[in-house]
C-alpha cells in the first residue's frame, strides 16, 4: 500500500491562462469544456446513440462529404492513422507514402508494421512533393494504399492534394490523408479531392482536447475494409462469417467492428467514450456556427499577421512560403540566441507557449501555431510583442513595436 496521503498532490489545478500557440494542441474552447462535464449515459442509451448520429452529420459537412461512416475513434489522432492503415494493408501490401517531414516518416513506420512493402516518393523537409510526381510512382509501383499527411506541423508545409483521388483510381489505390493539423483550419475538401479515407484530431484547428480521432471512409475504401472483416468470438452471431482475407491485425483499430458499432447494428465494439464524444459535437457545432469559409480566411489572416510580425523583427520564417500552412509558422532561432531559454521566458514571464522541433530541425527553428480560438488578432499581437521582449531579455534586439505593427497593417488589409 502507498504511503501517501489522499491528498498528498492536491487537487489538479493547471494554469488556465496558459496561451498555446505552440503547433497543437491549442486552448480548448469553453463550450467544448463545458460540454464535457454533461452526465455520461449508457453507450447504447438511444439518447447518447442520437449523439452518435449527430455528430456523424455535423462531420460530413466538416469533412465537406457524403461519406456515410464519417465518425470517431477513440484515441489521439495517431488512433486514427493507425486504423486507417491497418484496417487497408494486408502483409505483402504496398503502400505508397508521400513524405517530406516527420509525419510522413510515422506514415513509413505504421506500413512497416503493417508488414507492408513501402515505397517513398520524398521531398526534403521544408518542401513538398509535386503531384506529377506521386503520379507518376503510383502509376509505377501500383500500390495498395497511397498515403500522405496534408498538413506536417514538424515542417509547418500543407502539400497540394487536389487530383488525389484521380491518381489512386488510376493505379488501382485506396487513398488516406492525415489531416491532424488542418481541419478546420484549411480547406479539406474530402469529395472533391476524392480522398478515400481522411483523418484528423480535435486539438488542433477543431478547438478541443486530444484524445478523440475523426474519420471519413468512402465507400470503396468500406467495401475493402469490410472484405477482411473478422468478428471476435465472444461477441459473434451466428450470421458473423469470417472473411477469407488475412484479419485486421488491430482488435481496437478494427475498422470494420468500428463501423458496425456506429451503424444500426450497434455492435458491442468497445465502450465509447462518452464525454470525448460530446467534445467532438460541441466542436463541429462551433466550426460549423462560425461558417467554413470565414474560418479558413480568419486562419489564413493569422498566419499572414503572424509571418508579417516574425519578419518585422528580423526574424527568417522556414521553409516553402508558397506552401505553408495557414495556421502554423516555423521560425529560424537567430544566432547567439538560446530557442529552450527563450521558450521558458515566454511559457514562464508571459504564460505563452510557442513550440520547438525535432529529427534536422531539432535546435534549429520555433514553431508557432495559430489555431482554433487563438487564430485571432489580440492573441497573434500579443504572442509578438512577448517574444520581442523575450527575444530583447535574452541579447538579440529587435525594432521596438515593429511586430505588432506589422501584424495589425495585415489585419487592417484583410478588413480586421
């Protein structure tokens, strides 16, 4: 038995006026908090089954689809990618990743352990890989899946994704996209870039917490998941027969149990996670309330103030500027200056936290996000004139109020 006393740590209390204008996740929203604390009900309740439906509605008109199993899984958003390519890839398999930073290196390690054969088409970090060019290996190789991430916050790069769905048709292919970083944020428009399954996180763009993952699968990739449906014993009737394909090696991101848990069958999957659930609706009803397009243009408006303000202090954004994501900016750390020093400053005197990074750019740049309830001006002015402070604390002087100056001519531009 422990030694400690009941209340030896105390009751959790976290600073609530931590601004996270890291790469993810950001500040949860305050109706997706309350929404949280509404009574868990019985999975099969029919009250908390309508929830289900619900918000299976509300994220076909997030994920711009018709797709009718667009849901969740419980999980971050990696429970999702790892569902989406295992619930695909058979061993022997291949899978062809788009890759050009970390995220697209995970998407290599999930094919390995899927025991897929995996093929790269590549492009150094801080660029992104031409359409022409994963046609053209597409039509080469001939995979099973072709799998890209949309927007990797390691590089802060979005990769173009229109003509997707016409290049996977045309090499026989499923197509999965990882839209982690940029649902809600950017366009993602599923149907039209004929994307057969895409994924994405509530904690970024979607304003809420980490910890629940949604999905849309189209019905050509449903039709290959459900060919390799296997139910466990304990839970099978006697019209469940076994595919003759190899199972789905994940028993939790079984894809096809998944589906049937949120059809009219109400499969006895798991046991939801009710109020991650009730997360997700409050999310998309937010989004949803606040329009698509005026959210991609208030996202796309922070990012321009953010880059405008980094800039205006001397500073050098990273990467392909002609393909950077709306909500996340990667910043060179200016010579003499230390990137974990500062980074403690702005978290401990201005209870800001910005992001640092890893694999080649680890000690090289900052990330800096602007999403969801932060993507507006007096957080982004805010964030720039702490870390012109910061950055004057810690020996590298920037034009006094060149920053907030700068990012307010772009808000003044685009009409505030």
């Amino acid at each position: 038995m422990s030694d400690l006393p009941p209340d030896f740590f105390g009751e959790i209390d976290p600073p609530d006026r931590r601004l996270l204008m890291g790469p993810g996740p950001s500040n949860v929203h305050p109706r997706v908090l309350r929404a949280m604390s509404a009574a868990v009900l019985g999975q099969f309740d029919p009250e908390f089954t309508t929830t289900m439906n619900e918000v299976m509605a509300l994220y076909r008109a997030v994920f711009e689809t018709k797709n009718r199993w667009t849901m969740m899984i419980d999980g971050t958003s990696r429970a999702a990618i790892e569902a989406a390519m295992v619930s695909v890839l058979e061993p022997g398999d291949t899978v062809l990743v788009v890759s050009s930073g970390r995220f697209g290196l995970l998407l290599q390690e999930i094919g390995q352990r899927c025991q897929a054969k995996v093929e790269i088409v590549e492009a150094p970090w801080g660029e992104i890989v031409a359409m022409e060019r994963v046609a053209e290996a597409a039509k080469r190789i001939r995979p099973r899946l072709i799998a890209c991430v949309h927007g990797d916050t390691s590089t802060t790069m979005a990769q173009p994704l229109e003509g997707l769905g016409v290049i996977a048709r045309d090499s026989g292919a499923l197509s999965y996209v990882d839209a982690t970083a940029t649902l809600g944020g950017m366009p993602v428009p599923v149907d039209a870039w004929g994307a057969d399954i895409v994924s994405a996180g509530l904690q970024k763009c979607l304003g809420g917490p980490p910890g629940i993952a949604p999905i849309t699968i189209s019905d050509r990739a449903a039709e290959r998941i459900y060919a390799r449906r296997h139910v466990e014993k304990g839970i099978a009737g006697a019209t469940d027969k076994a595919s003759n394909s190899p199972p789905i090696a994940s028993n939790y991101f079984d894809l096809a149990m998944v589906m049937d848990y949120w059809s009219e069958k109400r499969f006895n999957h798991h046991t939801e996670a009710a109020s991650m659930i009730y997360a997700a609706r409050e999310c998309a009803r937010i989004v949803l309330g606040e329009g698509l397009e005026k959210r991609f243009r208030r996202h796309q408006t922070a990012g321009a103030a953010m880059v405008a303000g980094i800039e205006a202090m001397g500073l050098k954004v990273y990467g392909d500027r002609a393909n950077k994501m709306f909500n996340a900016c990667g910043v060179f750390i200016p010579q003499g200056v230390n990137g974990d020093s500062l980074r403690k400053r702005m978290r401990e005197e201005f209870e800001i936290e910005i992001g640092t990074s890893f694999g080649p750019l680890a000690g090289k740049i900052w990330r800096i996000g602007t999403m969801a309830g932060n993507a507006r001006r007096h957080h982004v002015v805010h964030t720039l004139m702490a870390m012109e402070a910061a950055l004057r604390r810690e020996g590298f002087t920037a034009p006094a109020g060149a920053a907030a100056d700068a990012a307010l001519a772009v808000y003044d531009k685009a009409g505030g």
